[in-house]
C-alpha cells in the first residue's frame, strides 16, 4: 500500500521487462486504477498452458480500493485477462466503442457480459474514478480507436501513452491528435509511461498505406485464389485486402471464428467499409472461378489449430489451396513464433502455392504498429515528461528507450527501469523505487486458472522421462500382496524390459516384507514407500526419472 494518503503508486503487473500480459495500476490515496488486462501466448516450455495473465494477489487483497480498470485498446495483450480479471474484481470497465465490443465478445464467451459493468468513453471524455481526475487522447496504432491516459494528481499529471506510432498518411481515417499531446505538454507532465516495443529501430515507422500498395500489385499479378493472412484486430490492414480485392474484382470470404466475428464487428460500427456483395460464405468457393476470389482468414503465428495452419495441411472443409495459388502473409511474426509459420510456409509450398512471406521490410506486406524512434521521440517531445519509465518492451528495449529519453531532454537519473513487481511512489512531486510487490504468472489451462507450477513439473517429467505405472493386490487385512504387480510405461523403456521387471518385483516384495506390520495396511505409507525404492533403483539402473505411480488395488 501507499506510504500515506497523499502518495501516488505506480505498480507494474506486467508488461516490463517482456511483450505481453500489460497490466499497470495508479494509486492515489485509498483509489486503485487498473490500465489494460492483457494475456501473454506461452512458449513450447509450458506444456499445454493456454494463456498466462496477470497474477492479480495484490489485487484482490486489496479489492476494497480497486475503483476501475480503464483499457487503452483492443489488442489481446491489453484486454486478453479481462473475464479473468472480472470473475475477481467486479469493477467499472471503461473503454472506447471498438474496444468494448472486442470487449464484450470475450465476456459473452465466459458467460459474464449480464454482469459486468462497461462504460464507453471517447478522447474527449474526462471522468473522476475516486479522488482521480482522468482525461484522454487519440493515438494511432494498428486497431481502432486506441488512447493515451492523462492522470490528473495535486503531484502533476502522470501520462501512459497506449500503444502507438505517428501515421500521417493512414489507410482509414485514425489520426493521433498530435495538438492534444502538445497540450498536455504545455500543462506540464510529471511522469510518462510510454511504450518501448520498438525503441531499437531508428528512423519513423513506414505508413500503412505502403502495405496497401503492395497488396495491390500483388493482387494483380495473381493467377488463383488469394489467401490473405493478418491479425483480425488490424482493421486498416483488412481494409486493405478489401480494396485490392475490389479492385480485382474478386469476392472476399472469412476463414476463422476470430475473423468473422471482429469484421462483423468492425463493420456494425463503422470502422470497416465492404461492398454490398462482396462477402461470400467459404463454402461458395468452389463454385466459383480462382481468379474471383480472395479469402482472408487467421493463422499469422503459426497457430496450429488456426485456419491458415489447416489449409496448408488440406485440413479445412469447403476451401483448398491450389497449385498457382497465392498466399500473403501480411503480419509480422511475434517473436517465439518463427517455427510454427515456417512449418505452414514449407506446407504451402509443398502445396504449390505462391507464398509472400517474411518480414515487412522484405516482402513490402507489413508495417509495424509500434512506433520506431523517431515516434517515440517525438512523443517525448510532446509531453515533455520530468521523469519517464520505458514500459512494453524487453530490457534492451527498456535501455534503448531511455537513452532516447535522455537524448531529448530527460535528465539522467530520471528514468526507471523495472521489473514486473516494482512500484515507484511519488511524494511532493519527486518519484522515488524502493519497494515491490510479489507478482508472478498464472496460468490458464482449459478451465483451471492459478498457480500451475505443480501440474507444469509432471508434465515436464512425464515428457523427458515418461511414466511407470505399479499396480498392485493387496490383501486388506494384512497388506500381503495377493499376486504379482503388473508394471506398465509409457514413454519409458528399458533395453531389457524382462530383468528390468524382475527387479521391480524384488524391490516390491522386500518393500513390503520390511515394513512393520501395521504400516502394510496403511495405503499412503505403502505407496510412499514403494514409490521412493522403486525410484532410486530405476535412477540408478537408467539414469532417467520417470514419473513412479504405484496404485494399490485391496481384495
């Protein structure tokens, strides 16, 4: 908690010192606001985790004082941990029109849409969340309707930018309101917390419209079908892909849950143009000639069980990829995520297909979201901050984006970099870091949520070591074994399974025959017992430690 009413906190939950999972929180006094609820996709070492979110302890043991959770933008890293979030916390959420929709299509999902409480806010609103006085601003980024924070605090204002970069000749009408954040400037900025994804590459982020242009051509020169891979959230980049199929002449179809449902979206609300009859459903394609159709679906990273990964495997129903073919992959890969769509790449290939792969600089299909330096300057320039903390990034990325700081003015000695946990408290106007808070991971596995360190440890042994199952006849009254014991592995094996058996069995009997005679009835002092002789004679025999499962059968 704060040191005293007056003091200003500022948590990291997430998002410093690694992409994904961004979750902030500014405390002033006895209020608690939360800035975005994000969720962080995990790598091969997290068998069968589905998400990792925000460990939200500190939180809920501090629920009295959490007043809202205000969210930037509709990325899956800013709003993917929110129908966990709500489950906990019950609070406010304010968000912009868009991203309240991609909002609200999560909460359907989990069945707690009735419940929850979602407030639609503009660049222009301004609204007081406790003692919090809280105003906004447009960024541009590469999703609709995205903002910047303004706190206002009797400490100064305090500044978290969003995700952002300076598009001055945008696909669609999104502008940041350059002049607002000029303003802010003027008025002064205490602190600012700005993002660093892309603080190591110099010069300006190019224009989307440069993605448009390619997409043309390539359109163009196509011979069959189009496939057009992106993130569903990328409405400017759908746009696109819809401008160069209506230049084309073709019809456009949806391959993906996600897809379908945020251009459906996007174009209830009016941030997505399509032509009437334009969208045709997949199972139309066959139907119809190659060079008449383009199809836009999800699968970007790799996703195995995405619509991209089950083309490239002859996987999806209703549509094929063909031989002359086109496929685009017009998003940049998240890092982590290289193997997987070069897997569906080769797949393609094989397939005969004409694949536009690689990074945006090289096949011309993508630009960035995120500012390069020059943005990220630029916006320093604006705000004009006193002090700054680097946030969204890996640690070089943090390092990087304070040596820019420092090269427009920032004073050295100025700028925080954390770890997620840390907070910096601000008194009389003067920020300081000393303390942290415990915050860790959690895990979302099918339908448990938490702490999953426990299950991740037999996962890992059971995939490096396999298992070896015990099952044993036990007489109940007296713990003697009645036959026996049936040994089964899998993902385990012995060059000579037979002697490897007979030990086993040796090991079981004398086991039992050294334990007193009233701890043989005992089911949890057998198994104790059984399971740690067996493994140390299977280390041992093996070098391997399989996972030692003795069950117990009683007759």
């Amino acid at each position: 908690m704060s040191k005293d009413k007056n003091t200003i906190s500022i948590f990291a939950l997430g998002g410093l010192n690694e992409i994904g999972k961004n979750m902030y929180a500014i405390q002033y006094g006895e209020d608690i606001v939360i800035i975005d609820c994000g969720n962080k996709f995990p790598d091969e070492s997290l068998l069968g985790i589905d998400l990792i979110i925000p460990d939200i302890a500190y939180l809920v043991d501090n629920k009295e004082k959490v007043k809202a959770l205000i969210v930037t933008h509709g990325h899956e890293d800013h709003i993917g941990g929110i129908p966990f979030f709500l489950k906990q916390l019950n609070v406010p959420v304010y968000a912009t029109r868009f991203t309240l929709g991609l909002i609200e299509l999560k909460l359907r999902e989990h069945k707690i849409l009735r419940e929850s409480q979602l407030i639609e806010i503009k660049p222009s609103s301004k609204v007081k969340i406790g003692q919090m006085d809280i105003s906004f601003f447009k960024v541009f980024h590469s999703i609709p309707d995205c903002l910047g924070i303004v706190f206002h605090t009797p400490e100064g204002n305090i500044v978290h930018t969003g995700d952002f970069k300076f598009d001055l000749t945008p696909a669609t009408n999104e502008h940041s309101d350059i002049h607002r954040m000029a303003e802010i400037g003027r008025e002064g900025v205490l602190l600012l917390l700005s993002e660093s994804t892309n603080a190591e590459r110099p010069g300006f982020t190019p224009s989307e419209k440069m993605v448009g242009e390619h997409l043309e051509q390539a359109f163009m020169k196509a011979e069959g079908k189009v496939f057009v891979t992106t993130f569903a959230s990328n409405v400017s980049r759908v746009q696109q892909v819809v401008h160069a199929a209506h230049k084309t002449n073709r019809k456009l179809a949806l391959l993906g849950r996600t897809m379908v449902n945020v251009v459906k979206l996007a174009i209830d609300q009016g941030y997505l143009t399509v032509p009437d009859g334009m969208l045709i459903e997949p199972r139309q394609i066959h139907g119809m000639a190659p060079e008449s159709v383009a199809i836009l679906c999800t699968g970007s990273q790799g996703e195995p069980l995405a619509a991209l990964a089950r083309l490239s495997t002859g996987d999806f129903r209703d549509v094929d990829v063909y031989s002359g073919d086109t496929v685009i992959f017009a998003a940049g890969p998240i890092p982590g995520n290289e193997r997987g769509i070069t897997a569906i790449v080769d797949n393609l290939f094989e397939l005969g297909a004409n694949v536009i792969y690689g990074s945006g600089s090289t096949s011309g299909m993508h630009v960035s979201g995120h500012g390069y330096q020059e943005d990220l300057k630029l916006m320093l320039t604006l705000m004009k901050p006193k002090y700054f903390i680097p946030i969204h990034g890996e640690y070089r990325m943090l390092h990087h984006h304070r040596s820019l700081a420092e090269s427009v003015g920032v004073e050295r000695g100025n700028t925080f970099i954390l770890k997620n946990g840390d907070v910096v408290d601000i008194e009389n106007s003067i920020p300081s870091q000393y303390r942290s808070i415990p915050v860790g991971s959690t895990y979302v596995d099918g339908g448990e949520v938490g702490d999953l360190e426990y299950v991740l440890r037999d996962r890992k042994q059971l995939s490096e070591d396999g298992m070896v199952m015990i099952i044993m006849t036990l007489d109940k009254t007296d713990g003697e074994l009645q036959a026996n014991p049936e040994i089964i592995s899998r993902g385990f094996t012995d060059g000579d399974f037979s002697k490897f058996r007979k030990e086993v069995n040796r090991i079981i009997l004398e086991t039992i025959e050294e334990l007193q005679e009233e701890n043989r009835i005992k089911r949890n002092v057998v198994k104790k017992q059984i399971k740690r002789n067996i493994r140390q004679f299977v280390y041992s025999y093996t070098k391997k430690e399989p996972m030692i499962v003795p069950i117990l059968i009683e007759v």
